[in-house]
C-alpha cells in the first residue's frame, strides 16, 4: 500500500501524519502498517479524508486522479481489440445471441401478444461444419404456458427467418413435450479457460506449442518394401559448408514419425471429371475406396479420398517377335550429374517419357536404377552389358516398331546412339497397371482432376504421409507406415522399389509445451462427451516464391485423460490441408466409454509456415456433455434453433433471437384484458368465488374489446408482484384492480354515475376540503413511453393540451402493457387532465357505513355549512299518495332557495338521481313514486326497524348537489371507523378518451 501511494500521490510524505485514512476490506489500517499491507486489484480499498485536515484537498485529488488511471489501464487492458480481416473472408462468429440465461429469476409470464428475446435453458453450442460453416445450436425458453408463435414472426435481430432459407431450422415444442431426441436441448456446458482472449485473439494461440523441423539433405533417396536409404547424404556444419553425412539426425530413433513423400512415376488421363492415375506404384498405397491419401504434385499437397480402385493384371507371353531396342553407341563413363544435370526423352508408343538425371549416381548401377524408376510402368528396361547401355522392351508380348528418343547425353550412351525396330508377338496379353480415382472430401465428393495426361511424377500415401521408424541404421531407415489416425498400418504392402530425387524427407524434434491441461466441466460433474474447436481466421494456405497458391498441412495433437488419475494420456491426432485464404474451423468430438472429470491439453506439432504461409492457429473452445438434462419441460414454451452462419451472415451488434408471441389461456381470450386478470388470479390459486368473473365479463363486453383494449405485456423483471400485474392490466383498459368483500375485482374510471352519498349526518368528522393552487410546478405535459405492437421498440407520444406545444414541466410516465399510440395518448391526456384540473381533495370520517364503498366509486358529498344551499335530513315518514311519495323530514326545507331540488340516500349507501320536488308545507315535500329506481322503490323501504337507520333526504337549489368526487382511500379504524380521502370529479377529466394522438 505505501509503495502504491508513493508511486500515484505526489505530496505523499511517506511518514507522519497524513490527511487520509485507508481501509482494508473494512477494517482501518493504521499508517505505520500500511508499509507493510499488501492490496492487489481484488483488494476492497476505501481512502476517506480527515475532516478539517490542513491539505486534504491535494490529497484527495491525487488519490483520485490515481484510482481513475488505474481504472483506465485496467479497462484498456481488458477491452477486446478489433478484428484482423485478411484477404479472404472473415468467418462470422458473432452468430444469433438469445437472452442469457436468467439464474434465479422468474420464468417469462407472456400476456398477451409480445416480441419475446427468448431465454436459454442451456448453454448455446457453436460448431464449425466443413470448414468453412459455423453452426450454432440454441435451446430456449419462450415462456410459461401455451404460445402461438407464427413463423413469419421469428427474427434473428431485425431480419426474419425466412430470408435465412436452409441456414435457419427451427422447432417448437409445447409444454410438456418431449425434447430427449433434439440434440440442441443437450446440455453442453463450455470450458471458460478456452476461448476469445481479452486481446481480442480468436482463441489460445497454439503456435508456440509447435515442434522443430528436422530433415537431411540427400541427392536421393531408394525405396524398397519398408526399408529407405539416403543417398550421397550431407549436413550443414556450424560454418554453414556441406559436409558429408554418415547418419540421419539425431531426433530420428526407433519411434519418432517422419513425413516421407517419395515420388514415383505414373501415368494420368482422363475419364469425365476424374484424373486416373496408373501404375506400379499405386499398388504400395494398399488402397481401399474411402481410404484417406495425400498427394503430392509440383510441390503442393492435396488431402484426397479413394473413389475408385481397379487392380493390375500381368502380362500374358505371346509367340514370336522380338524387342524394339535402343543402343549406345559406346559404354557410358559419365556418372555424376549434380552439377551439370541431364535429360532426355523416350518416345515409346505414343507416350514421352522423360528422364532427369540430377545426382552423383557414383555408379553405373545406380545410374540405370535412376533410369528405370522414371521408365517404370513404360514397359521398356534399361540394361547395360560391358558398359554399353540399352533400353529394350522388356519381356514378351512385344509391340514392335521403334524406339524414338531425344536429347541423349552421350555421357551414358556416346555419340551415335541406334534404335532398333522390333517385330511384334503374336497373342498374349500386355500387362495393365493398378489405377485409382480419387475425390475431396469423401470417396463420394468432388472428383479430383487436373493432371496433365501423360507421365506424371508425384507422391501418393495414406493419411499423412506419416511412418514410424522401427530401426537405424547409418543412412538407412526401417519404418512403419502409420494410418490416419496414427497407428501401425498393418495392410500396407511396402514401397515398389525405385530412387527417387523428388523426395521428401521430414521429423520433428519434439517439444513438451502443450496448452493446458484444462477441466472440461466443472467440479462434481462427469461426462461422456467433449468437443474442441480448432481455428484458422487467416485461412490455410501456403505461397511459393513466385506468389502461386499451395495447400499447406497443419498436424494438431489432443490429449486426455481422467483428472487426477495419473494414468496415462490418450492422444488423438488431427491433420488438416487446405489451399485458402478464408476463414478456416474445426470441431471435433471424442466419445469416452466411461463418463469422468476430464482434463484436456492440446499442441500444435507442425512447425510455423513462416512468412509464407497463412497458418495461424488457434484453440478456440472446449465443451463438455453432461449427462444430467430435462427432457420434458412441463408448463413451458420451448424452441430448439439452428443457425448457420460462416460468410452469409455478417456481424452485427445486435443479432439476437426473437419471435412474436401469443398466449393462450386456459380461461379467457387471448390478449384480452380480463383473460390475463384472470390467468393470474388463477395461478395465485384463487378458488372461483374469490374470482369476480361477472364484473371482469362486464367490463370486458362492454368497454375492454369494443374499443380495442388489450393487456400484452412480457412479465420477467426481478420483484413484479401478481398484484403489480393485475394493477397493470387493469390500468391498460382504463381502470383499476380492487378487492371487493374477499374477491378480486376491477373497475373502470372515466365518466359514470355517482354509487352513492355520504351526508353530514354519516359523518363522523366535518368534511374537509384542501385546495392545490395552481403554480408553476404543475405538469402541463406528460410523455407517455410504451412498448409498440408493431415495431416493439420504446416509442413516446407527447401529450399536450390544444394551443400548448411547449411545455415548462412534462411528466415521463412508463406504460405498461399498451401498445398502440392512440391508446397511450388517452391515458396520458386523462393524467395532464387531472394534472390541470384535479385541485380539490376531500377527507373525512364515517362510521363503518363508509366501507359500502369501494375504491374508485364516484360519490356525492355534502356538508351543512351555512349558505351552502343544502340540507340534510333523516326521513321521519313516508307514504304512497296516488303516484306521489310523499316524504316528511325533522328539519326545516328552505323553500326560498332557487329552483329546489332533491335527492334520496338509500339504506344500502347509494344515491338517487337529481329530482324536482313538490313543497306540500317546511317540513314535507311529495315527489313521483317513478322516480325512484325499481330497485329502490318505496315498498323495499325499512321505515319501523329502531336497529336500521332511516333514508335521508338530501335538499338543494338546482345549482349543485353536494361535491362530486372519487374515492381514492378507505382506511378502516381500531374504533369502528372509516376515513375517507376522495379526490376530485370532473367529466372534463376524460374528454381525450376517445381522441387519436396527434
């Protein structure tokens, strides 16, 4: 801690008093031990300043300048860097992202219609598929319940899947169906050590786990059966001189693996897209249709497949004849051509043949092997007899005719070479020579073509190339030819014998760096499957010096094995040959027999290609099958999704999976407000008769669809409450949620008529009147965000009042569930409305009478205020009179004031309409029996009961009849007692309820 202050604070005086005091994980640290407390980035430091300290303030500010510099290098060291591009095409990785999984918070209630970014219910697993393709698997969770999902609304970002074609295959399953056969719901989990690295790499970069190439220089090389032998071998001396070679080098012993490209002679044509190869030595392939070869011609590899074989068949002898031959004229004394090499060519029925003689060849022996291996499988022989060389056919059926050649080195054949017309045989059969066809890919694939017809020299072996030496001796190597997957071939019938000087002879020396080890899933969990993927982003590929395009081979080696075992590692190795400057990867995956903790290592064995070659390599993912997996998820929507992508689908910042879903209800329409009221009361476990179905009906025939009202809202946030919900539904259509004796019930505000009266004589406490002057803090305007139905994206319509385009104050308010522009208008011209208008507040206290009432009811209230024009009465009698109720009060009716008028409160709480009156003296007035309501008659009334209290009659001038207001609190008391706070009522209010935004 003191070396950290004394490198960031500048008037840090190291002793003494200082202005600051640390704390370490919230324990104080005293400044003589701060010397000697050690912090690093996970430590929790907190600096506080000493109050009233002289220099706090310099202080202070260095500490923080220092603290924001380091925040600032720790996010540059951990933000990830651009992309490199090369010349051939990225390969997308940034493939289709759903929601992470939500650990620990609620599953997605749909309700409604909504655009749902689904989540997933296990982790999304990307593979690369031939190369050049990255698939990705999704299993997601759309929500709880039934959905019905079209699949013209399923997007991946903003574009739709159908402009995908093939590249996107999705499925959706029910709740409760089975998924245990859908691959994509596996449950893979991904190794966190292996991936995309902070400095923006695709991956662990393998190149510095590579071995070192070990070759020998040699003018050839004889093959024969499994032995192979240097010829005229040298080695580089630390003086950079040649010098003769007496052994191979010293990383070549019993069981290290060359490469070994031995060419030989054959003979190509044509036959539809297919080159066919011929001769001798395709029988020393072993082939198999299917089988995996590597091809090498004009210095460039090619990772084949067998797609066809045909054997050879010997020749039959026939009668007579004798062979074309081809004479020197004087024996041969020239047998070293390394300096001054030498062709010539042997036209023979048709075909030429040439013949480069490129080595010191010592003896004459050898020099006619070098002739024969490149005249093999031309049925013509290089003889010599007292030095004199001849070229001959070999053996019987002769052809006949001559022998043509050019270009002769008068070295081996003198001067004044002849040739010799032959006589050709009578019958017998020429021999023919084994063939092969070959394909990329697959023995099924794209036909391998291209070579010109006529002699070819090339180099053909199975898998790799790869052999195994058995034993050493000198120059001369016994070996194994190993398989593709690195094991002894056992089928392989040896080299046809020749020297070759177009050969290539390679080891490695071989390192201990691997990468890793690294735990494929996590502690307490085994697995029977893992998978790693091997990448390429500059492509593969390697350049001659003239700039021509050649495959290059890249050997990649795993290793595995149960952790903590000890045992040893099981190895499997991986080739990989391409010509491309595109983007390359590749998944692999090893199924174990028996399921355990696995750690995995990975290296690279072939050595860096240099600048000319494109072969950076990376290990970009590992993952792990766990066995444990639902395969049913009851009550829950799911889709399992596919998504190809490689150089169709670019990056983009936001590509996330989405579809357009609608809930189903078990009871209710979907996307009706009272079926999604309903479907969380029911989920809460509400018997029916805690469910007020008629009123949630009534509203819903009456206002709710007919004006197009629907609730479509995605509940997933952490802390939504069912009663948020309900409140939120109920809001989308207008109204609001309320309990009404034990059950859940809604309302709708807007215009309406009064539910009842509350008069002086229920009072218990006068009535109360508060008024909020206007001022210049009051909204006169109200923004309305909400989710659209139609975009669905966060949209805001301005809600203003006519001739008020700019507003002082403006309220942001959030709705929830609405999802047309008109709808959110409405609601938010119903807030400014009140906003502007709703000053009065009226409170007062009742006996429990008041509790008739529910939230939102409008009621009328009155008081007996001198001069307030009303009078409140018990009724002391009342009787029918013909078609007249004639009513008798205690109190005195002022029969002076304007145009009377009346209204009846009713034993049950509620309130007749506005009636005229017919005075009959001051204490009695009659009024039609009609009037009244039916369900308020006369006859229902309870006149003789001492335990029920009488009607009252509520007496007014025509101006106003009491305070129109809407409950907005009812808060029962200890005492039986209710307290009332109502707001005001004003049909102004909701004016906008029918209005269009503008």
């Amino acid at each position: 801690m003191d070396g950290w202050l004394r490198s960031n604070i500048p008037s840090y005086p190291g002793d003494g008093p200082h202005p600051i005091q640390i704390e370490l994980g919230g324990a104080l640290v005293p400044p003589e031990a701060w010397e000697l407390t050690w912090i690093d980035a996970d430590t929790d430091v907190r600096v506080y300043p000493i109050p009233h300290y002289e220099g706090v303030a310099a202080v202070v500010y260095w500490v923080v300048v220092a603290v924001m510099a380091a925040y600032a290098i720790y996010m540059a060291s951990n933000m990830p860097s651009g992309n490199r591009y090369g010349q051939g095409d990225s390969l997308s990785l940034d493939t289709a992202r759903a929601n992470t999984a939500r650990l620990g918070s609620p599953i997605r209630e749909v309700l409604g219609r909504c655009r749902v970014w689904a989540d997933y219910l296990v982790q999304p697993v990307s593979r690369f598929v031939g190369g050049n393709t990255y698939r990705t698997h999704m299993f997601v969770c759309v929500g709880k319940g039934r959905h019905v999902i079209p699949f013209g609304s399923a997007r991946l970002g903003n574009t739709p899947l159908s402009s995908f074609g093939d590249d996107v295959q999705m499925t959706i399953y029910p709740p409760g169906a089975d998924v245990g056969g859908d691959e994509r719901s596996e449950n893979w989990v991904n190794s966190t050590e292996v991936g995309a690295t902070a400095s923006g790499t695709a991956g662990l970069d393998l190149s510095e786990t590579s071995d070192t190439e070990t070759s020998i220089n040699a003018d050839s090389v004889t093959v024969s059966g499994n032995v192979l032998t240097l010829n005229n071998a040298t080695y580089t001396d630390a003086d950079g001189r040649e010098r003769p070679a007496t052994s191979v080098p010293s990383a070549w012993v019993a069981g290290a693996v060359l490469t070994i490209k031995a060419a030989a002679t054959f003979q190509a044509s044509t036959s539809g897209l297919y080159t066919v190869i011929a001769g001798s030595a395709v029988a020393e392939l072993g082939p198999y249709v299917g089988m995996p070869v590597l091809l090498t011609y004009s210095g460039a590899d090619y990772a084949l497949f067998v797609a066809s074989y045909a054997a050879g068949t010997p020749a039959v002898p026939g009668v007579g004849g004798s062979p074309s031959r081809l004479s020197g004229s004087s024996a041969a004394t020239v047998f070293d051509y390394s300096g001054t090499p030498a062709t010539f060519n042997v036209i023979w029925r048709g075909t030429t043949y040439s013949v480069a003689l490129e080595a010191n060849y010592i003896t004459l022996g050898v020099l006619l092997t070098a002739i024969n291996d490149q005249l093999v499988d031309s049925g013509l022989v290089a003889t010599q007899s007292g030095g004199l060389v001849t070229i001959a056919e070999r053996a019987s059926p002769y052809a006949g005719g001559t022998i043509a050649y050019s270009g002769l080195p008068a070295g081996v054949f003198g001067t004044s070479p002849s040739a010799v017309a032959g006589t050709a045989t009578t019958g017998g059969t020429p021999a023919t020579q084994p063939r092969v066809t070959l394909a990329y890919d697959s023995a099924t694939g794209t036909a391998f073509g291209g070579l010109p017809p006529g002699t070819v020299s090339l180099a053909m072996s199975r898998g790799q190339s790869e052999y195994r030496i058995s034993s050493v001796s000198g120059l001369t190597l016994t070996v194994q030819r190993l398989t593709e997957a690195g094991m002894p071939d056992t089928s392989w019938p040896g080299w046809t014998a020749r020297t070759s000087t177009d050969y290539r002879a390679t080891g490695l020396k071989e390192g201990e760096d691997w990468l890793g080890p690294f735990l494929v899933c996590p502690d307490g969990e085994t697995t029977d499957a893992f998978e790693y993927d091997i990448n390429f982003p500059g492509g593969l590929i390697w350049y001659t010096d003239k700039g021509k395009r050649r495959t290059f081979t890249v050997n990649i080696r795993v290793a595995w094995r149960v952790y903590g075992s000890g045992a040893p590692w099981s190895v499997r190795s991986h080739t990989y040959t391409e010509m491309s400057e595109d983007a390359l990867g590749y998944t692999q995956r090893i199924t174990l027999p028996t399921p355990g903790q696995i750690e995995v290592r990975v290296r690279r064995v072939t050595e860096r290609g240099g600048n000319s070659a494109r072969d950076a390599c990376y290990w970009q993912g590992l993952r792990a099958r766990l066995a444990q997996r639902p395969t049913r998820y009851a009550d829950l929507t799911t889709i399992g999704l596919t998504v190809t992508t490689g150089t169709k689908l670019a990056a983009q910042s936001d590509r996330r999976f989405n579809v357009e879903a609608t809930r189903q209800y078990d009871t209710g329409t979907a996307r009706t407000i009272s079926g999604a009221m309903t479907h969380v009361m029911r989920t809460l476990g509400l018997p029916d008769d805690q469910v007020d179905s008629e009123t949630l009906t009534h509203l819903e025939n009456t206002y709710w669809t007919p004006r197009g009202e629907f609730f479509d809202l995605s509940a997933e946030k952490s802390g939504t409450s069912a009663l948020d919900i309900l409140q939120m539904a109920a809001q989308a259509g207008m109204g609001y949620f309320l309990l009404i004796d034990s059950m859940c019930s809604a309302g709708r505000e807007g215009i309406k008529a009064w539910r009842g009266g509350i008069s002086p004589q229920r009072q218990l406490e006068p009535l109360t009147t508060a008024f909020s002057a206007p001022g210049p803090d009051d909204f006169d305007g109200v923004d309305i965000t909400y989710i659209d139905d139609v975009t669905w994206a966060a949209e805001t319509v301005e809600c203003r009042l006519p001739g008020a385009d700019t507003a002082r104050k403006v309220e942001t308010f959030e709705l929830q569930g609405v999802g047309t522009r008109n709808r959110a208008y409405r609601i938010g011209m119903r807030r400014l409305m009140k906003h502007q208008g709703q000053r009065l507040t009226y409170t007062t206290k009742t006996e429990m009478m008041g509790l008739v009432y529910q939230y939102g009811d409008r009621v009328k209230l009155f008081d007996d205020i001198p001069g307030s024009s009303t009078i409140s009465a018990m009724i002391e009698a009342a009787y029918i009179e013909g078609t007249r109720l004639v009513v008798e009060v205690g109190e005195y009716l002022d029969w002076s004031l304007p145009a009377p008028r009346c209204l009846i409160r009713f034993q049950d709480g509620s309130l007749s309409a506005v009636m005229v009156p017919t005075r009959i003296d001051d204490h009695r007035l009659s009024i039609a029996a009609s009037a009244l309501p039916a369900e308020h008659a006369y006859s229902t009334w309870i006149m003789d009961d001492p335990a029920i209290d009488p009607p009252e009659l509520i007496f007014c001038d025509s101006t106003r009849a009491g305070y129109d207001a809407v409950l907005s609190e009812l808060n029962p008391g200890d005492d039986g007692s209710v307290e009332l706070t109502a707001l005001q009522y004003d049909p102004a209010f909701y004016q906008y309820d029918d209005a269009n935004a503008p």
